[in-house]
C-alpha cells in the first residue's frame, strides 16, 4: 500500500500537480456531475460562498488550487495592467482590430479564426503561469471577456468600438464566430471559457451605467435588444452571460428575476454561468440604491437566479480588494438569516464546476490537449498575418472621388491624420488588449512597405509622406 501511494505521488509531481487520489471529484473517469456533487459535498457554507466569486481561492485540505474567473478576449488576448509579473509571459498578444472593424469585414470564418488565435495565446500564458505556480492571477486564467454583444444604436455611446454594431443578426453571427473559435475544443475539452456581455438592454451612456433605468416596450425587447444574446447563447454555445450594470424596469439587472431566470434560464435553457460585471452586486446597494446591505444584495442576487459575483483583479493587483465581491460574506449571512436557501448556492456550484471541469483544470496534463501549447505561439507569424488580413478586410472605403489607385504620373502626397498615426500609445490602455508582441503604428507600417518597394516600383520616390498627429 505504501509502494502505491509512493507511485501515485511520483506520477502527480512528474505532471506538475500535487494529487491526492481520496477524492471522487479528481477523478477524471467519472461524469462532470458525480465530480461536481462530491465537491460540494466537502465544502462548508463560507467555501461555497468564496468558490462563487471571481478569485476563487484554493483549497489546499482539497488540493484545490486558486482560479481567477477574470480574462480578456476581446480582440485578442490579455489587457494591459494585468498581473501577469512571475508568470513566465510578458504580457504581450497579437492584437487584431477592434471589434467594430471586424465586423466591417462580414466574414464569420475570419472571426472564428482570430477567437481561435486568441485561445490558443491566452492557453500559452495559463500553461506558463502554471508551470510556475502561480495560480488565480488576472489574465492567466481560462474563462475571458469577449466582445460586447449590446447593439449600437448611437454613437454617443462611449463603447461602439467593442460593439458589432447597430444590427442583431449580424452582432449574433458574428459573435457566435468568435465564441467558437475561443472555446475550440475537442468532446471532452474546450480551450477556453468565453462570456457574452453585457444583459441586457444595455447600449449606454456609459457615463451613468451603474445608475439608470431601462424600459423598453417587448416588441423592441424580443425584436432588437435580445436576439443577438439568444443566438450567441443557442448557436455560439458560450459558457457564461456577463450582466449588465444598469437596471430594468425599475430593477438592477444583476438582481432581475426577468432577465436572469424567465429569459435567460426558462426561455433560452441557458445551463452555464450567468456573472456580474465587475463589482456589479456591490452596485445594487453602493450605485442603483436598491437595498441598504450586502446581505440583502447577495440574496436577492441569487434568488435572482445569477451564479457569481464578478470583482476587478486578483491577489498581487494593486486595485484588487477582495471586499470588491460581497458574496463571499454576504451569502453566508443571507443562508443564516434566513433569505436565500444552501441549495441555491449548490445549484450556481454545479454551473460554475461544470465549467471548471470542462476546462480541464483539475486534470493531468498529459490529457488535456491544450496543455503543450508554449509561449511561441504569442505573436507567431501565423498570428500576425491573421491580423493584418483583418486590418485589410476591416478598412471601409465610403467614397471614391478618382483618388484610388494612386496615380503614377505626377508626384503625390499622403496625408496620415490622427492622434495616433505616429504613436503605439493607443495600445496602451482602453482599448482591452494586452500589448502587442509586434507593434506597428501607421506611420511606420506605412514607411516599412514604402522601404520595400523597388527603384522600378511606379510608386517609388512619387509619393511623399505627411504626418499630422493631432495632438
């Protein structure tokens, strides 16, 4: 029996986990479900709590190990800022255009394709930090924030560059695209978890988000504000719903029974993850007013019919504060007092493992496909010549007056305007990426190509380059 256990032991540190094998829940041959159940079994009250919130903390009497629920995915991997320090990875992604330019480029296969590129780099930087041992960091773990899939109705917005637009169909298509490509998989695994955001009925201002209130009649509900979400949720087979800030009809989304549990869980038969935006519960008592305690938040949350508690960061962020998320207090206090039912906490559990487990996370490695995927992919030249086939098929010729092809017969000039033509800053901040692996301002890719064209080309030494930065 010691032999045995000695075996088991040296074949666990051999694949870089610690493995006891007394747990039903570790074990891989059994059905998501059975492992699921015999998980929660074993936790307190306050540990299903804290297994609920965006930094699940490990559990090291069950040789669980940290995860952190908060990744970006929107036009590629990662986010600037992140804490990735010790990880092994450097930040760095192919970045792709932004949301609104790939949808210019109507084309679903070319949009799976960069949500592919974008799971395989943010696979690379898990399989690093694991390696390390570093587990639970923002922007090393599996589960991602996509695109936003409220439609765009008007400019003023503040957020039409994460949008897909102003039509659902499209936004849908689309999104449903980059959905699968993300979570690219085999029948056991996906590559990674991705969401949809942000439910519902939710195209700005973005100013006041956490503060207003919607009311939309059911024909503009069910005809323009819905579907894109419904065919992401039916077609794109995402993994979890993001909700919104705001409130509707008088009650804050992320406490909405209408939205959460009639549409979301009844109509659509949604069986994965519905969350908060980051500090989205917190808002129900400290922005939309709606009730005066955290307890009462995190109760009428979950009888809402939502499944987690979404807070910014993670342990080594500097903005990170574990009161950002109230579950992990207020729900225990919400069981004890009386408002919201343990079962109920065990039913949002089995959401969350189903897709934990889905992931692979708590399996050897050599089982999951995903887990030879190294750092060489970050910015590979597969990659970045994906992104420049994007940039190309996201450019949006409004008028032509006789300009284009360049004329050859006369010297001409090029006229680069904007704040950012001669700069890489606009990578470094807002634009929910992380820093490119090659970056490339306008001014630059354009002189680059320009350098390459021989004394023969009928462009060389016609064209000369005017920069206008703006500032």
């Amino acid at each position: 029996m010691k032999l045995v256990l000695a075996v088991v032991l040296i074949c666990g540190y051999l694949n870089g986990y610690v493995v006891a094998t007394s747990f039903p829940f570790q074990d891989y041959t059994l059905p998501t479900e059975e492992r699921a159940e015999d998980f929660i079994s074993r936790l307190t009250l306050q540990e299903k709590a804290e297994q609920l919130v965006s930094m699940s903390p490990g559990i090291p009497r069950l040789n669980w190990t940290a995860f952190n629920w908060r990744s970006e995915c929107c036009h590629g991997w990662g986010f600037t800022g992140a804490d990735y320090k010790g990880s092994g990875w450097n930040g760095t992604a192919t970045v792709f255009p932004h949301v609104i330019g790939l949808a210019a480029s109507w084309d679903e296969e070319l949009v799976e394709a960069i949500g592919n590129a974008a799971g395989t780099e943010g696979r690379a930087a898990y399989n690093s930090a694991k390696q390390q041992g570093i587990f639970g960091h923002m922007m090393t773990g599996l589960h991602c924030f996509g695109p936003t899939t409220n439609v765009n109705h008007d400019p003023r917005w503040g957020r039409i560059k994460r949008t897909w637009g102003e039509d659902p169909f499209l936004t849908g298509t689309l999104n449903s695209a980059h959905i699968k490509g993300l979570q690219k998989g085999d029948a056991k695994y996906m590559k990674m978890a991705a969401d949809v955001n942000m439910f519902a009925v939710h195209s700005g201002p973005d100013s006041i988000r956490q503060h207003f209130s919607i009311s939309v009649s059911d024909r503009e509900l069910y005809d323009y504000y819905l579907p894109a979400f419904e065919q992401t949720v039916k077609e794109g087979g995402v993994s979890s719903v993001m909700v919104a800030y705001s409130a509707f009809q008088g009650i804050p989304d992320n406490c909405n029974p209408r939205l959460l549990t009639e549409v979301l869980l009844n109509e659509w038969n949604f069986s994965m993850i519905s969350f908060s935006d980051n500090g989205g519960v917190k808002g129900i008592v400290s922005t939309q007013h709606y009730t005066s305690t955290y307890m009462n938040a995190s109760a009428l949350s979950i009888n809402a019919g939502l499944h987690q508690d979404m807070a910014s960061g993670g342990p080594g962020d500097p903005n990170w504060s574990y009161g950002g998320c109230i579950w992990n207090s207020g729900l225990p206090q919400a069981v004890q007092a009386g408002l919201a039912k343990e079962e109920l906490l065990d039913n949002a559990l089995r959401r969350v493992l189903g897709v934990r487990f889905k992931l692979g996370v708590e399996d050897p490695d050599w089982l999951v496909p995903f887990s030879d995927i190294g750092l060489d992919v970050i910015g590979c030249e597969a990659h970045t010549q994906l992104a420049l086939e994007a940039a190309r098929k996201s450019i949006v010729l409004l008028r032509n007056n006789g300009t284009l092809p360049l004329s050859t017969k006369a010297p001409g000039r090029i006229l680069l305007v904007g704040p950012h033509v001669a700069s890489t800053k606009v990578y470094f901040g807002g634009t929910y990426s992380a820093f490119p692996a090659v970056p490339e301002e306008s001014i630059l890719g354009l002189m680059t190509n320009a350098s390459k064209w021989s004394t023969d080309h009928p462009l060389y030494e016609t064209i000369k380059i005017i920069v206008f930065p703006c500032f």
